[in-house]
C-alpha cells in the first residue's frame, strides 16, 4: 500500500467534520477528510438550532429559503390533556429545517472549496499514534499526518479504540421514522408558515414533526422504553400515527416516501475525547437523545473549538500535547451536560407537562426555556440552565 501525508486527517464528513476541515483549510493546513460512505448519503436529524448560525457563517455557509425552510419556534402537544405550548426560537439567529444529504453535502463541498481534500467511499480500519506522527490505516491506502480528528459519529472510533464510550441510560431507547411528500392538507399551512418543529407527546415516548422545503414531512417515533411492547417496528408507528387526530390530519394526503426506518437512539458519552495528536467533535465525542435538535448545534460548536485549538498547537508547536484541548473541553462538557440534564429531565420528570405547559404564567421562566432549546448554552446567563447544572453534574470523563 502507498503512503499519502497531510497535516491533519478528518474521520467523517458529517457537519462536525467538515466544520474542522473547512476552519483548517481557511488556516492554510493540509487537510484530508476519510468517508467511509458517498455524499449524497442519508442521514436523520434534519432540525437545526439557532445558535449554531454564526459557525455556519464563520464557513461561508449561507441556506436559500427557498430550499431550506426556516424554522421559527418549537412547539410541544399533548393531545391526551388538550395542552400545547410554543417557544419561539428565531429571536437573536435564523435557524432552518434541513435535508440533511442536502445540507451535509454542501457542507463537505465547502471544505473542499476551501482546500481540504475529501476521501469518499473509503473506510478507516486502523489508528496508531506516537509521539512523532499519526498513521492511519484505510481498505485503500495508508495515511500519515500531523494530528488526528475523529468526526465519525456515532461510530467513535477513537472513543471505541480507547474503550472510552459509557452508555447513558433511561433516556430514548430507539426510534421508528419516514418521509413524506405531498402534505398539503390544510392542517399543515400553519407548519409550513412557521416552519417550527413540534414534539407530540405519547405514553411511550415522543413524536417529532419536522416540516422540509417542498412541502415534504419528517416523522419518527421515539421510544422511551421498549418492554412490555406489544407491537413492534412499523405496526407499533402505524398505531400511534393513526391513533393521533392531528397527525391524521397533517397527513391527509400525504404520500410515504420510504418504508418505516428504524435506529438505536441510545445516548453515550465518550470519556477519551482528545489526547495525544487527537481530539474528538460531534458525536464521536458524544451522542445525545434527539428531543431537542442539539446534535448539529454541538457538532458545529466543539468542531470550532477543536480546529481553532489545534491552529494554536501548530503555530506554537504544540500539537503533540495530550493536554492541548483540556481548557477548551470545558465548554465542550457545559453544553453537553446541559443539553443531557434537560432531557434527561423530559423523560423522567415531566418537564413538559410541570414547566413548559405552565411557563406562559412567567415570561422569565419562558424566556430562559426558549434560550435553551435555541442553543445558548455559553452566555452564562441563563438561570434554568444553572438551575440543571446545579441539581445534577455527570462525569462526562476528561474536562468535568
């Protein structure tokens, strides 16, 4: 096999990896990107949050409305008590509702208009580090570099390599989605004029509701517990769909674009996130429940964090140190635990029906929900956000 150098090699094109590419590049570094799939490439999680906009811009990303529909608020219902409430979002940021291999696509296209170099359809097998150089072994070739940056996802192969991965239980257990096209009831007008992402309520879990440009529908079931079911994959998504007046009504019409999907949800934290010539962003440094849209927000953010480091390691001839991310790894784990703490307070204490349901009753307590679900998680201003803080911390590994 024949060797090919860079700078830095990028694990995954998703939005975390191409945010580091994309920074580097701008930096002047050598940067080549390893994607085991080929974009375009189907991926769920197609809502994003304000917050992240300005790391968007930062890229020279800038989303059409005409093919991203932006997304307004948040809105959670529950039919069985008649109550809903809604959280507007786009008050400091525009955030949209993305396809994501539209949206992913475009992002990995940017970094190479930048410079980084894309690797498609070629998977990591191996990953060794010294003190000197990372050597990183594909099915097609053997790289070597300077640094290493794991944006594989859920996958985590530096996490799994290190054995660093520690399950987070008693949140989402797994999730039943599709598509769907033509909704053109006149239910749907609201949604598509807002463009805001609901969450339905259910005994078993949540529904999320992401409307898409073209009139096009994202829904999936996600299971909080899956004993005692008596239905199972698509005859459990179909009953809940059919049991729902307002998803009935959504749909009227609608066409499903594919079969029901299905996909573990289960959360986890990567306790090895950097260390010597690595660091992990995004998922590979570790997956949240999906109920409030942070996974694109944190994949951006700690992907910032990570290439604007690692420029600093390189200017001053630091890349080596297996401490180079320890400081900004604390914002990294603010964010995460936050997000974390409140879903974990979605499942297991009600906090939709004890806070959200009664926050138009304070408009403080209201304002402070509607910065979170935006994504202001680093202001340092937010009193429900240290209320979480303060009433449970998780060790999240290195940096808590």
């Amino acid at each position: 096999m024949s060797r090919f150098r860079t700078d830095v090699i990028v694990i995954g094109s998703g939005p975390a990896g191409s945010t580091a590419a994309t920074l580097l590049a701008q930096y002047g570094h050598g940067v080549t990107i390893v994607e085991r799939a080929t974009h375009p490439r189907f991926h769920i999680g197609e809502s994003l949050l304000p917050m992240g906009a300005p790391v968007l811009e930062r890229l020279g990303i800038h989303l059409d409305d005409s093919d991203y529909l932006p997304k307004s608020g948040a809105e959670f219902i529950d039919e069985r008590s008649g109550q809903r409430c809604r959280f507007p979002l786009a008050v400091q940021f525009q955030a949209h509702q993305v396809e994501r291999a539209k949206f992913d696509q475009l992002m990995v296209e940017n970094a190479i208009d930048k410079g980084a170099r894309l690797r498609q359809g070629e998977t990591v097998r191996s990953v060794s580090i010294d003190q000197q150089q990372v050597t990183v072994v594909t099915d097609k070739e053997i790289l070597t570099a300077r640094y290493l940056i794991d944006a594989s996802g859920r996958s985590s192969f530096m996490g799994r390599m290190s054995q660093g991965i520690s399950r987070i239980d008693n949140l989402g257990q797994f999730s039943l989605y599709t598509h769907y096209s033509n909704v053109n009831a006149e239910a749907a007008e609201a949604l598509y004029e807002t463009g805001d992402v609901q969450i339905l309520m259910l005994d078993i879990g949540w529904f999320w509701i992401i409307p898409l440009s073209g009139r096009r529908l994202s829904l999936g079931l996600v299971v909080k517990d899956k004993e005692g079911l008596a239905l199972r994959g698509a005859a459990l998504f179909r009953h809940y769909v059919d049991a729902s007046p307002l998803l009935s009504e959504l749909l009227m019409g609608a066409e499903q674009e594919s079969d029901i999907c299905s996909e573990a949800d289960f959360s986890f934290c990567n306790e090895c996130r950097f260390g010597e010539r690595y660091a992990c962003c995004g998922d590979a440094a570790g997956f949240l429940d999906p109920v409030f849209s942070s996974g694109v927000l944190i994949a951006v953010t700690s992907a910032e964090r990570v290439a604007d480091r690692l420029h600093v390691g390189f200017t001053e001839g630091r890349e080596a140190d297996a401490e180079l991310h320890a400081e900004d790894d604390q914002d990294y784990v603010l964010g995460f635990q936050s997000m974390l703490l409140l879903v974990e307070r979605f499942y297991r204490s009600n906090l939709v029906q004890n806070l959200f349901f009664e926050s138009a009753r304070d408009d403080s307590i209201k304002e402070q929900i509607a910065g979170l679900l935006a994504g202001d998680l680093w202001s340092g201003k937010n009193a429900f956000q240290q209320q979480l803080l303060n009433s449970r911390r998780y060790s999240t590994g290195r940096g808590t």
